[in-house]
C-alpha cells in the first residue's frame, strides 16, 4: 500500500486530506521517525511529540506566505516531513543531506533558521511588526516549548510582543520536560494546568461563543460556570502580558488542535497564546517512558572503549565535590548532556539546572563567588555565546572566580552549523583576567579541571578548559590529579627541521604527522600547549628559534584563534619564522561526521603532514613526498 506520506510534497497535499485519513498521516510520520531516526541518529521524542501539531497547523496555515517559526528545531522533524522533504528524510544529519534543525537555504518553510533554544518569539515578532508595517496580512506563528519557554530571549519576547499588541500566534508545546524535566517557576505554573486538560480561563469565556462547540470550547464554558481560581490565576499572567490565553488543548488531538487553530487564526487580532499539552515520545512506549534517554539518539557505531571527556568531567567533579563543599556546580538544562546528572544526584543542594538560561547561569555563579563558594558552569562551547556579555560584565571585569567547563568545543558533527564549538578560543582569550585551557586528552582533563578548581578556590579569577564532544583517546586516567603550572605547554618531541605546536585534542593528531614527517625524513618537534592563555611564551619562543618552519593546530577558527595568538606573540618579538596555521577557515561548518570534517579541514593526522609539506616544500628530503 502507498503511504499517505509519499504523496505530499508540501502542504496544499496535507490541506488536500479528508479529516478521516489524518490519524493515517499521523501513524506513518511516527514509522517514518522511529524507522529513520534510530539510523540516522537524531531528536526522537520531541519528534514524536509534535505530529498532530505539525499537520494541523500546516491544514490550518498557508507557509510559506504564513510563517511557522518553530523553536530550536529539534521538534521539526514532522513539519519537514509534511513540506517536501520526506523524500531526503533518510539523509537527515548526514553530511550534504537534510540538517537536523532549521535551515532558510533548506526550505522556504523553514521561516527562520534555529538550533539554539528560545528564539522563535522573538524573530516572529520581528516578521509581524514587518508585515504590519508593509499593510500586509499573513499570520505568523511561533512554535515554543515549555523548555524553550525557559530561555531570557523568550520572555524578553513576550514582553516585548505584549506591550505592542501585534496580531502574533505563539503555540507553547508544553510536554513538562525540557531534555531533562524541565525546571522553574513557569514550568510550575504551567502544570497546574494540567491536571485538567480542556481547562481554560474565564478571561477566555469570549472564546466559548464564537468557537465551533468541540470539546475545548464545551469544557471552557463549563470552567467559566464554575470559574475556579485554580485555572484562572495562572491563565491571568498571560492576560496580564497582553495575550489572549487559548487552551490547553489536547495536542494529540488533531481535529481539536485544528478547530482552536483556525478560530485564533480567524479571531485573534492581538498577541494569542494556544497553551497545548503534548506527551514527549507519543506513540513509542519506550520513549514515553524514558523521553530523556530518547530526546536525542545515536547512530549504531562501534561503541567506543575510552570514556567520554563528559564523562570524566562529571567524574572528576563529583570526586573534587567530595573533598571541598565550596565547590558547586551549575548546568542550563543540560544535566545529561555536561555529564553532571551523577553529581546533581550526589549532591542535590550544591548543583543546580537553571533552565535553557545561559546568561542566568554565568552572572549567578557570579553571584555564588562573591560569597566565598566555587562554581563550575558547565555550558556546551556553542550555548557559552549567548552569556557572552555576562562572562565579560559580571565575571571578568571583576575578575571573579568561576570555572568554565566548555563541553563539545571543536566539531561536533552531526548537529551542524548552530552546534559547532568552533569560537570559544577567540571569544575567551580575548578577555583580561581569563585563564584558557584544553586538554591533549581524557587524562589531562582532570588535571585540568582540578587546575581550574585550584586557581578559582584560590580566588584567582576566572579559568575556563574546552574539550571535544565524544570519546577521549583512550590514555589510562591517573589516580592522583596535579596541578598543571599556569602558563606551561610541554615539548612532547624535538626536532629542528619544523615545529608542530597543537592545542586541545589535535594534539594527539600532531605527534602522529610528526611520526608520518620523520619517515619523509622531516625532524619535527611538537609542542602540546595546554594553554591559549597565558601562552607558553619561553616554550613556543624557543621551539620557532630552534626549527625552520611552524604548523600550528587547532579545531577552532583561524581568525582570532590559537594560531593567530601564537602570531601575535612571534610578531611581538621580531620572530620572522614561516608559519602555517591549520584550523578552520571563514566559514560555518555544516553537519558530517567529526572524522570526516577533521579530515576534509586537514587537522587530522594526514592533513597536518600534508599541509606541512604544501606549505614547506623545501622541508621534504625524501622524493616521494615531493
Ligand atoms: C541556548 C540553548 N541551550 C541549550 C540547548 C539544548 N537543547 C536543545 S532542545 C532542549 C530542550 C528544549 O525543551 P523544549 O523546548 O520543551 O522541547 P521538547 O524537547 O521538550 O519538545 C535543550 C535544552 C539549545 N538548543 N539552545
């Protein structure tokens, strides 16, 4: 039998399919998930959370003229389905295929492109104030989880959106759970909501005469009659923000989602919200059960032996935990993905998840070093960028003693360009009083994280170490942890033809192009800097006097970055020494393999020897490798 999916190349086919025929479309996005996604690796339960969602709102709008702007992206799988993408879909996340969030050069339906969380309010109010100034008359509607919801930008949205009274749709896709349980105030608001499904405020009581009488409509003017304060308190703050309050509706519901849709789209003339409650992994027992361990999941690959650097992270913490109760840790909402759920579990009073709120996170560690404690904040190099403002203002202007813990600095493959931690060297080096580490491997992430907690229980400023996503290199973890002087790389081989000078975890690939370069008869020394700041300066000052040409390596971009430091410092002292520096070169780097993109950049091991000998023709003594 032909499925139903197969016939829709975009949302007129979707608009096109009897009421009686949707529960099919809507079975058949879930195969299609849970068929493609486990091979591909990807968002699952978000996924299967939003189907119905997906095929109302595209039967009730017309995108691409009315704009879908759904938040982050991760949820958006069936909304790619449903606009002529099913057909790629098994490329998903792999490289030159479809991307895992969204993207504007992937499809006019994707109405604005997204990846980090709680911005979609705030880029369809900018759609709808230009489409009101331009006297035009599409809808515009933002699709934000309650997770999503948790993000500063998102309320500073609302705020914003309330106070103009412009004709908006927000849909909150309010599933409880951010990756982890989703946490605050707001959350807990919201979930007193629920318990009643079909709920809805007396402030909404309008909504009852002129809704087509479904079951949300019926059960609002029943909770009108009965008008409870229970329902009514939380449902005011949005009537306070300067929103009409909808719902909840059943977001698995689709022929009610549809009805409540096309009544906002019909009546609403200011700031709507449509409160919908939706179950994270519907459909799939397992990932209902567990949504966190199924919000995202891998492709098979052979399973690594060496631990994770998150998992000895989270190791190392815990253990430092153990000996000094000043330090504390702190996570935005991602307790799993920075490997801290064991130590949330150890110590729960001395950790805390604040949210998808990065610059709440990095100004109230702020706040904890003042008082003598000593926080970790734990944030994905990509996620950091949103505090910048906060590392500088709140954190190093005062020079405060905080650890920034940057997890998947470098590639990290196949989330793509929004995910790449390709920035933090330049964005933090930069910054007086900061302390920037990465570590060669596993091994020397604890050193380095007990180096970092040293210097900040010291009250020495701020210190921040970047390491890679996924499996270290394997190197037995030493028991005793030292603490590693500041300022100090390591020579890890001599050689006077060429120096390899290497930061983070390309230095493991520059000992072996070393080795590849000796067999070409190429005397390489290779230098582990440990540090971007304070550099090495005695160490790299000596090594580019001793040797003909240098290569620098790192998994960051060029401009700014490690090589560029290590310019800055030659040029200060008059060195005239060639240098060639790898790295990533003026462009984001879109989704693939990390093996595939080290290669393709040439900060593997074969890249580095070959664009040694590119750059310094002059160097190779043997023939061949001319
Ligand atoms: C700024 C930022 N911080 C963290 C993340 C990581 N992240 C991706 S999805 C997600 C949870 C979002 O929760 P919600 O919006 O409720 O969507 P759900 O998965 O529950 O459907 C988080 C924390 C992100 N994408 N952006």
């Amino acid at each position: 039998m032909t499925r139903l999916l197969d016939q829709i190349e975009g949302p007129a086919d979707v608009q096109r399919l009897a009421p009686e025929q949707l529960p099919q479309l809507a079975a058949e996005i879930r195969a299609e998930l849970l068929d493609t996604v486990p091979k591909t690796g990807g968002h699952l339960a978000s996924n299967l959370g939003t189907v119905e969602l997906a095929i109302a709102l595209h039967r009730v709008f017309h995108s691409p003229v009315d704009k879908l702007v759904w938040d982050v992206g991760h949820q958006a799988y069936p909304h790619k389905l449903l606009t002529g993408r099913a057909r790629q879909f098994h490329t998903l996340r792999q490289q030159h295929g479809l991307a895992g969030f969204l993207s504007r050069e992937e499809s006019p339906h994707d109405a604005f492109g997204a990846g980090h969380a709680g911005t979609s309010i705030s880029a369809a109010l900018g759609m709808a104030m230009a489409r009101d100034l331009r006297g035009e008359r599409y809808h515009v509607v933002a699709i934000i989880g309650d997770g999503g919801l948790t993000a500063g930008m998102a309320l500073e949205a609302l705020n914003h959106a309330g106070h103009s009274g412009t004709r908006l749709i927000v849909v909150l896709n309010d599933n409880q759970m951010s990756i982890a349980p989703n946490v605050g105030a707001i959350a807990r608001m919201l979930n007193r909501l629920r318990p009643s499904l079909h709920r809805a405020s007396e402030a909404s009581e309008h909504l009852v005469e002129r809704l087509p009488l479904g079951g949300l409509a019926r059960e609002m003017a029943k909770r009108a009659k009965r008008g409870a304060k229970a329902a009514v308190l939380p449902t005011l703050l949005w009537e306070e923000l300067g929103f009409m309050y909808v719902g909840p509706v059943n977001g698995h519901d689709e022929a009610e989602l549809e009805s409540v849709l096309r009544w906002v789209r019909d009546n609403g003339d200011r700031p709507t919200l449509v409160h919908v409650l939706t179950t994270k992994g519907k459909g799939h027992g397992p990932a209902e059960a567990d949504p966190v361990k199924l919000h995202g999941v891998s492709p098979p690959g052979a399973a690594a032996s060496a631990p994770t650097y998150t998992q000895v992270f989270g190791q190392t913490v815990g253990a430092l935990m153990r000996q000094d109760e000043r330090i504390v840790a702190i996570t935005a909402a991602m307790p799993d993905g920075t490997g801290l759920t064991p130590v949330m579990k150890e110590f729960p009073e001395r950790t805390f998840d604040v949210g998808i709120c990065e610059q709440h996170a990095v100004t109230f560690a702020g706040g904890l070093a003042t008082e003598g404690l000593v926080p970790i904040v734990a944030i994905y190099s990509t996620f950091l960028q949103r505090a910048y403002d906060q590392v500088i203002h709140d954190i190093c202007v005062q020079n405060l003693p905080v650890v920034f813990a940057l997890d998947r600095g470098g590639i990290v493959g196949d989330d793509g360009k929004t995910h790449q931690g390709l920035f933090d060297l330049a964005y933090l080096r930069v910054l007086p009083n900061m302390v920037v580490m990465a570590p060669a491997d596993e091994n020397e992430l604890q050193h380095m994280v007990y180096t970092a907690v040293q210097h900040a229980a010291e009250g020495r400023g701020p210190i921040a170490l970047r390491y890679p996503r996924g499996a270290g290199v394997g190197v037995p973890l030493e028991r005793e942890w030292r603490r590693l002087p500041l300022g100090k790389g390591e020579l890890l081989r001599e050689g006077h033809d060429l120096g390899i000078v290497a930061i983070g975890h390309t230095v493991p690939a520059a000992l072996e192009a070393a080795e590849r370069l000796a067999e070409r008869g190429i005397s390489c020394a290779v230098v582990n800097a440990r540090f971007v700041k304070p550099l090495d300066e005695e160490l790299i000052l000596r090594v580019a006097d001793s040797v003909g040409a240098l290569v620098t390596v790192e998994e960051h971009v060029l401009a700014g970055g490690f090589g560029a430091a290590i310019l800055e410092l030659l040029a200060a002292h008059g060195r005239r020494v060639p240098v060639e520096r790898l790295g990533i070169p003026d462009v984001f780097v879109e989704h693939g393999k990390q093996g595939v993109l080290r290669a393709a950049f040439a900060i593997d091991a074969a890249g580095i020897a070959r664009r040694a000998l590119e750059a310094f023709p002059g160097l190779a003594r043997t023939p061949a490798y001319r």
